[in-house]
C-alpha cells in the first residue's frame, strides 16, 4: 500500500487501517487530516524534520527518540500507515475492547506494547537491553548540565541495580515490565483520541 | 526436547486461535461498524458508499462463515491434542477448553445456529431503522437488501445445519471464541439474572476498587478479571428486547463516567495557585513547597472563618443594626472627635477605626436586630465558639488524612531511581517554559534522591554521633531555659517600671528589644548546634522548627501576660467609670426634670458623643491583637524586601566591582527560611485565632495578607533566593506543621475560652454588655426561646453528676482507641516486615543463579580475550528461560505469549467467572431441536 497524494482516504484502506490498529472510522479520518497537516512536503510521507515541528516533541529530552519510534529501521519517511501503527500504540484501551480474543495477536495497544514501546525510546542501539552508556545519554538529556558527571553516574549505576535482577548490569525488558509493573502504563501512556 | 515442543505446540495454538479469533472479530466489528453507521454518523460525505461496501461486507461475510468454522474445527483438532499430553499446555488452555467444550457438547451447534439467526434479525432492524432515517429513496434501497439478507439468511440455516452436523461429528473440537459466543447465547433468563447480578456486582466492585484495603496486586488482579467480565458479558446481556435500552444505558453511564474524569480534572484545575506552587516546587524541593501549600491551605482555612465571622456577624450589624452615631457605643467621643480622622490615630487602629464594625466595642445588646430577629449577640458568641470548633476540626482531620497518605507509599522506595528514570518526563509539555520546570523539577527530585540515598549509606561512628546529639540537646536546652528566664526577668522588670514615670527609652522599650533580639540571635544558634548533629535535612528542620517553637513560646507567653494585666486594670476601672456613669445620667434626668418641672415629660436622650463610658477593654484587647498582626505583616514584608531582595539586587549588580566574588563568596543570595516561614504563619495564626473574638474585622485583614503574602512570597522566592545546598524532599504529610498549628490552636483557645466563660464583659459596649457573664447570652436564649423543658433538661445535662461519667466514658473511649491503633501499628509493621522479607527471598532466590555467575565472571576477566566468551554462562542462567524468552523475541508473538499465560491465570482464581457459563444450561438439557430452547426470539421458520 504506497502512500497516495490525494486527500481522500480510500474506504478499504481506511478498513485495513482500522483492522490493523483498531482506530474508529473518525478517528482515522481525523489524524489523516492532521498527517496531511504536518506533511509540509506534500508528498505523503512525513520527514523527521516534519515531526521536529510538533513542539511537544521539539522540546522533549526523547524527543529524537520518539520521531525514530515512527520509522521503520534505515529509512527516513513514515507513510500514514506507518504513522497509524505507531500512534496505535497510543490507543487507551477501552472498557469493551473485546476481551474474548486475548489469544489472539496482541493489539498495538496492550499493555505490553505499551511498554515495549517505551523501552524502545531507551534502547538507542536495539539489543534489547539498556546499558548503562544508554541511560547516562538519556540522564545528559533529562538533566542537563544541573548535575554532575560523577552524580549521573551513580544515579545510572542505582538505577540497573534497582531494577537488574539477572546481574548482567543491563535492563532487559523484563526487568523493565518488572520495574513498572506498579505504574499505571496503560493511563499514562494512553492519548484520548477524539472520536 | 519436552520444552521445545511445548513452545511449538503454543505457537501452533496461537496463530489458530488468532486466525479464527481475529474473523470472528471481524464480524464484531463490522457489526459495530454497522450499528454506529445506523446511528446516523456519517454526515454527507461518503455515506452511501460507506454503506453499500458494509451492505456487501457482511453478505460475504456470512456467506463466508460457514466453511471457515469448518475449517477452524478441523485445524483445532490436532492441536489439541497435542495440547492434551502436556502439561504446561492444558493448563493455559484447559479451563477454555474445558469450559467451551462442555458447553459445545451439549448443545452443540444450536448456539451458533442462535446467534446467526440473531444477527440476522438484528440486520433486519438495522435496515429497518436505516430505512426510515433516511429518504425514500434509500428506503427501497434498504427494503431490498433486507429482503436479500433474509434469503440468504434462508440458505444459510441449510447451511448451518449441515455445519453443526459436522460439528457434532467431531463433537470435541471448538473454536475458543466460537464457544464463548456459543455460551453468550444460550442461556435461559433465570441465568441472565443471575449474569446480570454478577454484571452489576463486578461493576460495583470496579467502581469501588479503590477503597478495598488490599495489596496493589490483588486489586490489579480483581480489576483485571472483573473488567473482563463485564467487557465478555455486559454485550451478552442485552440480546433481545432490553437490548437497546440496555446499550443506552451503558453508554450513558460511560457518559457519566467520562464527565466525572472530566469533572474532576476541571476540579483539579481550579485548584489554587497550583501552577505557582510547582513552578517553585520544581526549582526549590518539595521542602520550599511544603510551606507553600501549608499557606495555601491556612488560606483556605481563614477563608472559611471569613464566611462565617463576615456573614454571620459583621454584614447582619452594618445591615439591620443601628447606624453609627444612635448610640454612645457607636460613636466617637466629643473629646477625640478633632483627631478621629488623623492618619496617625487611624494607623493605631484608634478614632474611626475604634468605633466601627471591625471590632467588638461597636455591636449591639439588642436580643434581635431588624424584621428577621436576628439574634445577633447569641450570633457573635456561637461564631466565636465556632471558629475554635471549625478550626479543630479542621486540623485534626487534615491530620488524620495526612497520616493516612503518609503510611501509604512513603517507604515504598523499591525502584525510586528508576521511576524517576522512566516516568519523570511529562510528554504532553509542549510549552517551552514548561519544559524548563520540568527540567528543573526532574534535577531537584533527583538531587533529593540523592541526598536521601546518601543518608542511607552514611556508615557512621554511631558513639560520637549520639554523644553529640546528647551534647546539642544539651546546649540548647540551656540557650531555651537561658532565654526563658531572661524573658521571665525582663516581664518582671517592667512590671516594676510600669509604676516609675522616670524611664529612659532603654527602659520602655526593654521588653521588645529584647523579645526581637532574642528571636534574632537563638534561630542562628540553633542552627549552629543543630550542626553538630547531623541529621538528615529533612529530620533536622523538625528539630529546628520544635526548638524556635519552644523559643516563640516565651513571646506569646509574656504578651498575653501584659495583656492580662491590662485587662485587670481595664476591670477595676471600669467599675469606678460604670459609677460614674450611672450617676451622671442620673444627674442630667434630675437636672432635666427640674428645668422643665414636668415629672411626665420623657427627657430627650444625651448626646451620645457626650455620654460617659468605660474603657471597654475587649475593644482594647481587639486593638492590640490587630495592631500586632498589622505589624507582623509590616516587618516579614519588609525583611523580605530588605533581607532577600536588597541583598539579592546588591550581590548581583555589585559583583561586576567588587573584590571578591559576592555571589559565591560572602553575602551570596538567601535561601528561603523554611522554618522561620512556618512559625511565622503559624502564630500569627494562634494572634488570629485569639484575636477574632474581640475583633471580628481581624480575620478579613488575614485573608487580605494570606493571599497577597502568597503573591508576595512566590515571586520573592523565585527572584532572590537560591535552593538549598540540600535539597531534600519533605515529607508527605505536612503534620508536623499541623501539630504545631494544633498546639497553638490549643494554647490559643485557652484564654478565649477563660473570658468568655469567667470574666465580666464591660457595661456599655459590645453584644454583651449588660450581662453577668458572656456565656449567659446560651442561658438566656435557653430560657426565654426554647420549650421550659429544654430548660431542665440543660440542667440535668450540666449536671456534675452527669459530666464526670461522661468524661469517664470519653477517656475510657479514647484509652480503648489508642489500644486498637497501637495493636493496628504493631500488625502493619509487622506485616511490612514480611513484605520486605518475601521480597528479600525473592530477590535471593534469582541472584542466586547470579552468584555463581560473578565467579564466572571473575573467571572471565582472568581470561585474556573476553568479548569472545559469551557474557553469560548458559547454564545458571537456563531456569528462568522460559519466563525470558518469549519477550525477548519478537514483540508481537513474544507478547502474544506472555499475556496468553497471564489472562488465564488471571480469570482462573475467581469461580464466578466461570461458575454460570461452565455450567450446561439445565432447562434445555435435552431440549428440542435447534433455536427450540430459544424462549424469546422468533419461532423458528
């Protein structure tokens, strides 16, 4: 499915769209406009620079990371499926998302998705695991300059002790399910998309 | 290979249940879609197209029906048996199957064969209410296709019929969802009671959630499975007539429910000066944010006191009271009448200011004022009572719920660093200046961390440290009893010098300068001491704030001792002037009487300029206590604007030519006096407090400085001060500060409470004058307004005989309820430990694989070339694999795998859950063929 110019949302793409990410019909209309919206270059597709112009995004820490979750890996143009996938993990999960089919594949937005997406955001080279090095960068950007080298250290070395229990000086993801495992994952990262 | 194959067999398992799960999902779906398109959602564009494409949706779909099922009944049949000889599988899978299978045996395809049929006649009525929505024209259209659907629906029992024969043949395959719809259809009404109890009661039990007093997991747990519930079961209840008034029901409560969410964020939105508070609180701490929202609570609190006093009191007297210069208790004497409006006088709150509503002198005896017989003076006493009462309750109860909040999460410091790691950044900020607090928020709640964490690690010489806490405690009970005598010497001293006429300025002002100095110099020495100590910042301020508190003490104490004494001599005063009074009124009736020889005539009344009177020292005290806070208010504010903001000025633009470095060096900037702040608000509220009895116009006067000083004090914070070297986090609960609040309140109440009930009120002025006691106004309104037997039964109530059980019970109540608590305490400590113990063990039981691989490591970095050993060894690491290893794979199937284990052991704890599906529906046990059982929809064609 390549990324079409017009304006118009063909009906089974819409279909295939909301099948995949469990979006309503309005809410998919919505964000389309609000794609094309962004799309400055008109083309379809959205750049990074495009994403940069979101100023919640401009000035988030993770921000950059974040704009990478929307591509897929070695490229740099996200087309509106693409950007549906990623925002789907965004989706609240509602009361009565059906229930019967939790064997079924796991939608973008359960719980564990949820998460894994935001380990992705710490995760800078994608093994799966968050050293140290990664959680310094990501301090360095949180904290700025406030504290010193030698505290972001200590705060990187008391965060994997926190949360490593397999002793490997990393977080793996099931370290980091475990750590937030009494956070609210599914409020907080959960964006109330009109309907 | 048992594990390997277990794998497979899942994998195997999911992706057909996904392949079956996510068509008959679809048809879910579409269906939804329908229904909202029916509802008439799409305005103009698209819709008919929209239509049409749903119409040939669902032909297709049903169409395609049949042989799907057939092939997913025949799929699942190797699977499960693959499933059957291991364990592991059966027990995600079984209590489904199980359940499903029992089910689908019994009635077999009868329930499928229901639930087409439902569908159908609800596309029927679907097309039908399209159908008149729309024009005519649409209408045939519509007519059309339901006549399509239903010979299709015709065609389709054949079908069917032959789909449940095949089923029957192999009567033990099933498809998990098609079971769940299976038992969702087939249920006789007397279990859809019972579905829909158990519906209402999960639902109850979501809504209530919250308040259960159980451990996070298990509510997790409950919400979870009771959330499923309702999801898999509210749909199934609404089959048939209620359907629609069923739908409309739940989604006007989920109406409800979102307005409530939205409610309550426009309520937190309203919230005070809460933008204010975190904008501090993100560059400062949460310690410099404490006093802040102890302010802002106090505001709040004085507010309240405001309504009452103002509506209760002040605007009745200047509404429906007598106007000012009727009579002699409102109006200015003809000798201070030249200066009355001098500024001077009015800034010493005398003239005008003395003879107005602000204060208690100016009120009325009358029993009832204006046409509502306001009994206004009954009024005044109750709402000085009131206040006390509100005020104590008030505190006491924000106290209790702080402790409440307090022994919640405050120790819950498992994975601080990482939360503050992973949650701290708030990705809806898209405002820059935002941004830069949250920067500041995350540093300071970091910095806190840090000061907390190192505070646990202090591994200390534990002698030397308690020798010298001993020895600070020392010091500074002999500063506090040094200061206390000196106080008590200086009281005494001018005592004596109150009766000399020759005093030098020292003399006169010896009390004050020394009370100032001395609440000058002990607050430095403190903290001096309190150096020595060591404690945790946080612990530390506790103590400085208990000790200054001592310190302020020995001022309120020698202020209302000199207040005290002139009251006494304002008491024996008045009795002469009331004399005097009297007689001279005497006088000027008999002086009448004899001018104009007429006993008859009524005199005219005396100037009420001219009349004599006492000093009225409730009046007088009012003044003081209003005269004390105006000041009180003059000097913080000018030490905020001199101390912080001069200083601040100075050492900023006088660094460029300076010789040393002013900002790191000497002067530098202040930081905000956490403590001094609180202690100040605090008395100035015990002033309050006791002053709002004689002058009511004391407690607007504090809202006024309540709220700029919170103006006032956030902008002086944020533009002169620095944060602490430490920053530390404040405890939760503010109850410190509310227990030295309570004690003043308590030390404040006292004297109140003594004048109100001992002392006589002056003759002529005020709502009581003319009374024994102030109190009498109770006793009075008892008996001339109540019922004669309200009367006597306050009599037996003040009856000693009844007081001293009652005291008795209460104390016996209270020893009782301390008990409790104290056994509750020692549970819960208790029951912390075995929380921490358990996850000790746990945490135990994982590292000890890990322990064996730190020699393997050390092994490791013996060996010269390590980054070709693999990191770690295989072996100790292979007991938690099957836990790891899903996750660690591809997202979707990994978490495919992961949820797969937890839903089921999630649904599997509650019987109810199960209990009325598992069940096989008894009434039509050997029912008759298929939709016979089927008591409410339409006969089978």
């Amino acid at each position: 499915m390549g990324s079409r110019a017009s304006t118009l949302l063909r009906e089974e793409e819409i279909e295939e769209i909301k099948k995949e990410t469990g979006f309503s019909h309005s809410q998919i209309t919505r964000l389309y406009s609000r794609f094309t919206s962004l799309d400055k270059g008109e083309n379809g597709t959205l750049s990074r620079e495009d994403f940069q112009r979101i100023p919640e995004l401009a000035i988030n820490p993770l921000g950059d990371r974040i704009i990478n979750a929307f591509f897929p890996e070695g490229e740099d143009q996200v087309n509106f499926r693409g950007f549906m996938r990623t925002l789907a993990h965004f989706r609240p999960i509602e009361d009565n998302e059906k229930n019967k089919d939790h064997t079924a594949s796991e939608p973008l937005n359960s719980r564990t998705n949820k998460l894994l997406f935001a380990f992705r955001l710490y995760d800078l080279d994608r093994d799966d695991k968050i050293s140290r090095d990664e959680l310094l960068q990501v301090l360095r950007m949180m904290v700025g300059v406030n504290i010193s080298d030698e505290q972001l250290g200590s705060i990187a070395d008391r965060t994997i002790q926190e949360a490593d229990t397999n002793g490997d000086n990393c977080i793996s993801f099931n370290e980091f399910i475990k750590v937030l495992e009494k956070v609210d994952v599914e409020q907080k990262m959960s964006i109330r998309f009109l309907h | 290979m048992p594990r390997k194959r277990d794998a497979a067999a899942m994998d195997d398992v999911g992706i057909e249940i996904d392949g079956d799960l996510s068509d008959s999902d679809d048809g879910v779906a579409k269906r939804r879609g329908n229904r909202r398109q029916a509802g008439g959602r799409g305005a103009a564009k698209g819709r008919g197209r929209g239509k049409k494409a749903d119409s040939e949706d669902e032909d297709e779909e049903e169409e395609d029906e049949a042989p799907r099922g057939r092939r997913g009944a025949n799929k699942k049949k190797p699977a499960k048996k693959r499933g059957g000889d291991d364990d592991d599988e059966s027990e995600d899978e079984g209590p489904k199957r199980k359940r499903g299978g029992g089910a689908n045996k019994k009635k077999g395809g009868k329930a499928q064969d229901s639930d087409e049929e439902d569908s159908e006649e609800e596309k029927g009525k679907k097309g039908k209410k399209r159908g008149g929505k729309k024009g005519e024209k649409e209408e045939e259209d519509t007519k059309g296709k339901k006549g399509d659907a239903k010979g299709k629906g015709k065609d389709k029992d054949d079908e069917k019929d032959k789909k449940k024969k095949k089923k029957k043949d192999d009567s033990s395959s099933d498809s998990n969802s098609g079971s769940d719809e299976d038992e969702e259809e087939s249920m006789s009404e007397g279990e859809m009671a019972q579905l829909m109890e158990e519906v209402e009661e999960k639902k109850k039990l979501i809504a209530n959630i919250r308040n259960k007093p159980w451990r996070m997991g298990r509510r997790l747990t409950h919400l979870r499975e009771a959330q499923q519930f309702v999801d898999k079961f509210e749909g199934a209840l609404g089959k048939g007539k209620g359907r629609k008034w069923y739908a409309y029901k739940v989604m006007m409560t989920k109406k409800w429910i979102k307005f409530q969410r939205d409610f309550e964020n426009f309520r937190t939105a309203c919230i005070p000066w809460e933008r204010k508070i975190k904008e501090v609180e993100s560059h400062f701490g949460s310690s410099v944010a404490s006093y802040f929202i102890f302010l802002r609570w106090m505001y709040g609190m004085n507010l309240v006191l405001f309504g009452f006093t103002f509506g209760l009191v002040v605007i009745p007297e200047v509404l429906m009271g007598l106007p000012y210069g009727s009579i002699p208790r409102k109006t200015v004497p003809r000798e201070e009448q030249d200066t009355a409006q001098d500024y001077s006088v009015l800034m010493d709150f005398n003239g005008y200011c003395k003879y107005s509503v602000l204060f208690y002198g100016y009120y009325n005896d009358q029993r009832t004022i204006g046409l509502l017989k306001f009994r206004l003076p009954l009024s005044y006493l109750m709402v000085g009572i009131g206040t006390f009462g509100y005020s104590l309750m008030l505190v006491i109860r924000t106290m209790a719920k702080n402790a409440d909040v307090g022994g919640g999460d405050g120790e819950d410091g498992e994975f601080t660093f990482a939360w503050k790691m992973f949650t701290s950044w708030d990705y809806l900020i898209g405002n820059a200046e935002t941004a830069d607090n949250k920067y500041a928020s995350i540093t300071t709640s970091f910095k806190e961390s840090i000061v907390d964490e190192q505070e646990n690690q202090k591994d200390e010489n534990i002698h030397l440290r308690r020798f010298l806490r001993v020895l600070a405690n020392f010091l500074i009970t002999c500063s506090l009893g040094g200061s206390g005598y000196l106080i008590y010497f200086v009281v005494k001293r001018s005592q004596e010098f109150a009766n000399r006429d020759d005093l030098s300025w020292y003399e006169k002002n010896e009390l004050e300068l020394i009370m100032s100095l001395l609440g000058l110099v002990c607050p430095m020495l403190f903290e001096t001491i309190a150096e020595l100590e060591d404690y945790h910042p946080r612990i530390a301020l506790k103590w400085q704030l208990g000790r200054i508190f001592a310190l302020f003490l020995g001022n309120l104490y020698t202020f209302l001792f000199a207040l005290f004494d002139e009251v006494n001599t304002k008491l024996e005063e008045e009795q002469s002037i009331k004399n005097a009074s009297i007689w001279a009124m005497k006088e000027y009736y008999a002086n009448f009487s004899r001018m104009v020889n007429d006993s008859e005539a009524t005199p005219p009344p005396m100037n009420p300029a001219d009349v004599i009177r006492g000093p009225c020292w409730e009046t007088a005290v009012g003044i003081e206590f209003v005269k004390l806070t105006v000041s009180d208010i003059q000097v913080s504010y000018l030490t905020i604007l001199i101390g912080d903001f001069a200083r601040a000025v100075i050492v900023r633009f006088l660094n460029y030519c300076w010789c040393w470095d002013l900002e790191a060096g000497f002067p530098s900037y202040g930081e905000f006096d956490i403590s001094g702040n609180v202690l100040g608000l605090v008395f100035n509220q015990g002033m309050i407090w006791m002053g709002a009895f004689f002058a009511p116009g004391l407690v607007g006067i504090n809202v006024l400085r309540l709220l700029s000083s919170m103006y006032y004090q956030c902008w002086a914070v944020m533009a002169t001060n620095v944060p602490h070297e430490r920053v530390f986090k404040a405890s939760k609960s503010n109850n410190f500060y509310m227990g030295l609040l309570l004690l003043v309140l308590f030390l404040s109440l006292l004297p109140v409470v003594y004048v109100i009930m001992s002392l006589p009120p002056s003759f002529d002025c005020g709502p009581f004058s003319g009374k024994e006691k102030m109190f009498d106004v109770v006793m009075e309104t008892i008996d001339l307004d109540l019922p004669a037997f309200m009367g006597t039964l306050f009599s037996y109530v003040a009856n000693p005989g009844l007081i001293i059980p009652a005291v008795l019970l209460m104390v016996l109540a209270i020893y009782y309820l301390n008990s409790v608590s104290e056994a509750y305490k020692n549970s819960n400590m208790e029951l912390k430990k075995k929380m921490q113990m358990a996850r000790d063990e746990e945490k135990n039981r994982r590292n000890n694989t890990d322990s064996t691989n730190q020699v393997m490591k050390d092994l490791e970095d013996l060996l010269p070339n390590r980054s070709l050993i693999p990191p770690a060894p295989p072996e100790p690491e292979k007991p938690p694999e099957p836990e790891t290893k899903p996750t660690k794979t591809k997202p979707g199937s990994a978490g495919k795998g992961v949820n797969l284990q937890k839903d089921v052991a999630l649904a599997s704890p509650n019987p109810n859950t199960r209990g009325p599906v598992s069940r096989p529906p008894a009434p039509r046990g050997g029912g008759p063929g298929p939709g016979g059982g089927r008591g409410r929809g339409p006969p089978p064609r």
